[in-house]
C-alpha cells in the first residue's frame, strides 16, 4: 500500500516528522476519506494483483459453465453413439468419445456443476464445522479442548471409505433410486462429517498460538468479552492457515466425491461429474487418455484456480504483505 | 500490609487502589511456586507507585491479579485482599471485575508491537472501546481515536489511524497502546515496563508523556520497572519487590538517598555511573530465589552481605521505621541511619 513509505517517516519518533507527513499524504487524502475496514483494504489490494485476477476469471467462467452448461455445448452429454466410441478428438468433437460414445466435451461441460458444487459445498462445511470446534478448542483449552479434540479423534480415526460407506448406505437403505439433489447432499454432508477434524486441528493448533498474543492480554485488560475476544482478535489471526487447507481441500473434495462415485455410493448417471469421468476412464488409460486427461485437466485448472484465489486473498488480509 | 494502615486512619475516603497481603500461587505438575507472598501496597489519585524489582519478583503478576487477567491456572490466588475505591475485587464477579476493565483500570504492556492486534488497523483497535463500551457509531469512534492519537502526541493523527500498528514505529506504537488503555478515562494505570522495548530517546519521551497524562488526569499509575534511572523522574513512591513480597517502600527521594534494604542498595550499586569509568560494575551476587523453594529466613539472605543467624532463621518483617519508609529487614535501622 502506499501508505508503507510513509513508515520511514516516523523512524525518528518526534514530533516534527509530522509536517513532512502533512506534505506527503496531503495529495491522496480525498482518496483516503472513505472509511475502509479490513476487507474493504483486501479489496483495494486484491484488484490489483494479477493472480487474483486470472483466478476470479477462471472460477467465474467455471460458475457461468455450471449454470448454463448449454452456452457452451449443444450436445446432449448422456446421448450414446456406440459407433464412435472411444474415437478420439476430432473438430466436430472436440475432447473425443468415451467409451459408450458419449462427447466428453459437453460431459465435461455438464460435469462442472456436481463437481464444483460439491467441492465448494463439502470445503465450506469442513471448515465452517472445524473452525467453530478449533476456535473453542483452542481458545478455551483444558476440559473443553480435551473434550472436543477426542470427539475429533474419533472421526479421524475412521477410515474415510469404510465411514462414507456406512453412512451412505445406512442413509439409503431401501432406497433404490434418490433423486440427485438428495444424493449431492448426502455426498457433501459426509464429507463434511468426515473430514472437519483436519481444519478444526489447524485451527486449534493456530487458536492456541494466538491466544497467548499479548494483544488478547491487550484486549483482555480493556474489558472485551470472550466472544469478542474469539471473534475479533482471535479468529482474523488464525483464519490464514485454514484458508490455506481451504483451497487445497477443495480439489480432495471433488476427489473424494469421484471415489464415492465410483464406489457407487456417490452421485449415479444420468448426474455427471468429473469424478465419476475420471474413475471410469481408468480402465481406458493407455488405450484411450483423453478420456482421463480432459476431465482430469479440468479437475486441475479448477483446484489451481482455487489456490490461486486463496493466496492472493491471504495476501491481501495480511496486513503486513502490503 | 501494616503499610496501609495508618496512612489511611481515619479518613473515610477509601485508597484507589490498595493491595494487602496477596498471595499467589502457580501450581504445575512438578511443584506449585510461590509468586507473591504477602504483597502489599496502595496508589491514591494522582500519584505514582514505582514498582521496582528483578524479573521474577512477582511485579508483573501482582499487576495482573489486580487488572483479574492472571491466567488460571497456572496462577491461582490463595489470599489476601486487592481493593478499588473500597470494592473487594477479589469477590467481585467477573462480570463486575470485565466492567471496571478499561472503564477504571487500564494497563499498558511492555512490547507495543505484540498488545497490538496486527489485523487491525490502530484507529480501529482504539474505536472499538468507543463502539463497544459507549456505543458510539463507527465513524463517532473513528473521530474519538484520532483525538486520542492526537492526544498522546502521534502527528498527523487523522491519517494515522487508517494504518496498521507494523506501520507505526516503536515510540509511535507505544503511544497508540496508550491512546487505546486511556479512551475511556480509567483512574488507574498500570504500565508493565513500558519502555523496556524502547531505545533510551524514546523512553524518556514515553515517560514524559505518561507523567503528563497522569497530571492532567489525575490518575493513579502503578510503574513496573526494573530500570531505577526510569523511575527517579517521575515516581512519587517506590516499592522494591524481592520474591513475591515488597522489601521496601519508600518516597522516591529517600530512598535514592538512602536506600533501608540491603537489596536496593545492591539495586542502586548496579546503575552504572560515570565517575566510576574503569572499575568493575557492581552487581548482586548470587540468583533470585528458586519460587518453589523460597530459603527459610530472609528471603534475600543467601545473596546478602549482612546476613547472619538471625536472617537465616527469621522473616523480617515490614516496618515502618520512619514516616513513609518501611523496610523488611533485621538491620533496616542501621541502614538509614548510618552514613
């Protein structure tokens, strides 16, 4: 920010810097009028870095694609042409045929909105569920963290699979057919269950080191409240690490939910996703890749994407970065 | 203490603050250490308490018993008695005790940086007191924390309060902690080596300013200190801690003429002199004492150039040998009166 030079100015420590501070900031000062708290100086910074930039186009188009796939194919993704099966890329289909002859452009193409709603959706609620349980753990310490750190032990000590299976199919018991809708929330909430006990260890482990600040002493002294104290001068300071997790879980996420599908617990045709894409296409490896590299491609950009975004967004809420 | 008693007498107005005969403990799974071991001392309205002693005196943990931000556990208080304006803060919920937390009492820490909290930008962490505490709007707050900043002499203070405390230099940073302790005009002050993490300029400067604030004030400030050049400006009383319970208290001025502990006189031996150029600086042998294993007797006995039997064997007392002047030491009338 342009505000960092003027830092030199006051290495001296007196009074009289303050007129060649008048002269410096005098310039911008109708820019700085405006009241900008910590997120709005996030923004000011974000707008300006490049990775953000390439990464909010990429998650945009990625958003737009799953919202209205048919802007971008015609094609249904579910017809079969068994004739062309497996055939590979060619001008009027442009990733090639899978193996029921299915285009894996426009499947590719439908197969964004499962994928990326689940990775947004199971992301969120990970972290949302262990940043609530880290901060209390964390903060509270003792009884509390002893409580809820082996309450999160016992979901880390079930194997992802084996827990996803049991409560998959004890959900769907008797149910032969679920309609889509039901199957993504049940994916996502299982996920969800299972895998909150990562960030809620980075976010203990983070709420831990910060509480012992002394700006919590600071605040402390001053007459906050604990759930102000949590809330304000705890969680801003630990939220960096969980972001971090964050944009890398995303595309576990949406890897996950490829293995529940090819399990067959997860989501089923005529739903598409770039999980269940990539399981099938492992059979095919050596005789047809572009069945695994498109969507596998786009897995990638999407995660990359991801990240990107998470960095430039750590960057900017550190204030020290600027 | 015995220290307060009389002074007090018959006025009704109770002390500002008064601590008598606190005791602390912090219990670990090894052994429980005895911090403080019968701590007593009083601050009235407009004047300052220096409370001078080594690291691990127990200076900074009776000031967070009095503030109530002793970590518990390790700490726990065992006894005694800490009092604002006559209220028994120990009995106090804790409610009662978040409530008088930076409307009544304040403190100030020693490294500015870290009390800072860096996601913030430092108006901000000031305004809050402002919002929260008065429910004042945000941009109202944001006003107020400028008048602060400018209050505690920051230039430009309208600019400043939209940067970030790594943005401020240390004196600067030193101050925007005060600003923040001082917004709602608490009547007591305790600074916790406040310019311990600053370069020798600057202290004087930071010094200067609390002193004035105090006047204007009419606060009571409690100094916690290990430097004795610090405190011979602006304290009007001084308490020297050793091992959890206060040695000496004494006027500012006396005591810098002659000090009635064998500690302190070790402490003002220490301040290196000028004319002294070339000899040996003069220290105090020997270690503070194990917390988990005070030594029988005296407390400073080991490390004592006057200890005999009678120090081995017995704690002396805090006596007021004249007014104003306690000392907690067998031979504290021959200290003041010899030459």
């Amino acid at each position: 920010m342009t505000e960092s030079i003027r830092e030199q100015a006051d290495s001296t420590d007196t009074a009289n810097t303050g007129d060649q501070d008048v002269s410096r900031s005098g310039e911008q000062k109708p820019k700085l009028e405006k009241q900008v708290g910590l997120w709005g100086d996030a923004w000011r910074d974000l707008r300006k870095r490049p990775l953000f930039i390439v990464a909010s186009i990429i998650i945009l188009l990625l958003v737009v694609m799953s919202a209205f796939p048919w802007l971008f194919t015609s094609v249904d993704p579910n017809e079969q042409l068994l004739s062309k099966a497996r055939q590979g890329p060619s001008p009027e289909a442009w990733f090639g045929y899978d193996h029921l002859g299915r285009d894996v452009y426009a499947r590719v193409i439908y197969g964004t909105r499962s994928s990326i709603l689940v990775g947004v959706l199971a992301t969120s609620l990970t972290v949302v569920l262990g940043s609530i349980f880290g901060l209390i753990s964390g903060y509270f310490g003792r009884k509390t963290d002893v409580l809820v750190s082996r309450f999160a032990e016992i979901f880390l000590g079930l194997p992802f699979v084996l827990g996803a299976i049991v409560i998959l199919s004890v959900f769907n018991a008797g149910i032969t057919s679920p309609s889509g809708v039901r199957v993504m929330s049940q994916v996502v909430l299982t996920i969800g269950v299972l895998a909150w006990p990562i960030s809620m260890r980075i976010m203990r482990s983070a709420a831990i080191a910060a509480k012992q600040q002394d700006y919590v002493n600071a605040a402390k002294a001053l007459g906050a409240s604990h759930s102000r104290i949590i809330f304000k001068h705890v969680l801003p300071n630990c939220i960096a690490p969980v972001m971090v997790y964050a944009t890398i879980a995303l595309g576990q996420m949406i890897g996950l939910e490829a293995t529940l599908s090819y399990l067959g617990l997860g989501l089923k045709a005529p739903v598409v996703s770039w999980g269940m894409m990539i399981s099938v296409s492992q059979q095919y490896i050596i005789s047809t890749p572009h069945m695994l590299l498109f969507p596998a491609g786009f897995l990638v950009i999407t995660v990359l994407a991801f990240v990107m975004l998470g960095d430039a967004v750590r960057d900017a809420l550190d204030p020290k970065q600027r | 203490m015995s220290a307060t008693d009389e002074s007090t007498g018959g006025s009704t107005k109770p002390r500002l603050l008064e601590v008598e005969d606190l005791h602390v403990e912090f219990r670990t799974r090894e052994a429980t250490a005895n911090v403080l071991n019968g701590v007593g001392y009083h601050v009235d309205a407009g004047e300052t308490l220096a409370v001078l002693g080594e690291s691990g005196s127990g200076k900074s943990v009776t000031a967070q018993s009095v503030m109530g931000i002793l970590d518990t556990p390790p700490g726990f208080v065992t006894k005694g008695a800490i009092r604002y304006r006559g209220e028994e803060l120990l009995a106090a919920t804790e409610d009662r005790r978040r409530e008088l937390r930076g409307e009544n009492m304040a403190m100030i820490f020693q490294d500015a940086l870290s009390a800072l909290n860096p996601v913030y930008t430092v108006g901000f962490q000031i305004a809050e007191q402002f919002r929260f505490r008065r429910g004042m709007s945000r941009k109202d707050a944001m006003a107020k924390a400028a008048e602060m900043l400018d209050m505690v002499k920051i230039p430009n203070a309208k600019q400043r309060v939209k940067e970030f405390p790594h943005q401020f230099s240390g004196g600067m940073r030193q101050r925007a902690m005060i600003a923040m302790s001082l917004a709602l005009d608490p009547d007591l002050l305790i600074a916790d080596e406040p310019t311990t993490a600053l370069d020798v300029t600057v202290q004087a400067q930071i010094m200067d300013l609390l002193d004035e604030l105090r006047r204007e004030r009419g606060m009571g400030m409690i100094l916690i200190t290990h430097d004795l050049g610090v405190v011979a400006e602006v304290a009007d009383r001084i308490a020297v801690m050793y091992a959890g319970r206060v040695v000496e208290e004494s006027d500012a001025e006396s005591l810098y003429e002659r000090p009635a502990h064998p500690y302190t006189e070790g402490l003002m031996e220490s301040i290196p002199r000028l004319d002294q150029k070339g000899e040996q600086l003069a220290s105090i042998k020997g270690l503070p004492p194990n917390l988990a294993n005070i030594p029988e007797g005296c407390p400073f006995h080991p490390r004592c150039h006057r200890a005999t039997d009678e120090c081995r064997r017995k704690v002396p007392e805090l006596l007021e040998l004249r007014p104003g002047r306690y000392s907690a030491c067998h031979f504290a009338e021959e200290l003041i009166s010899s030459e």
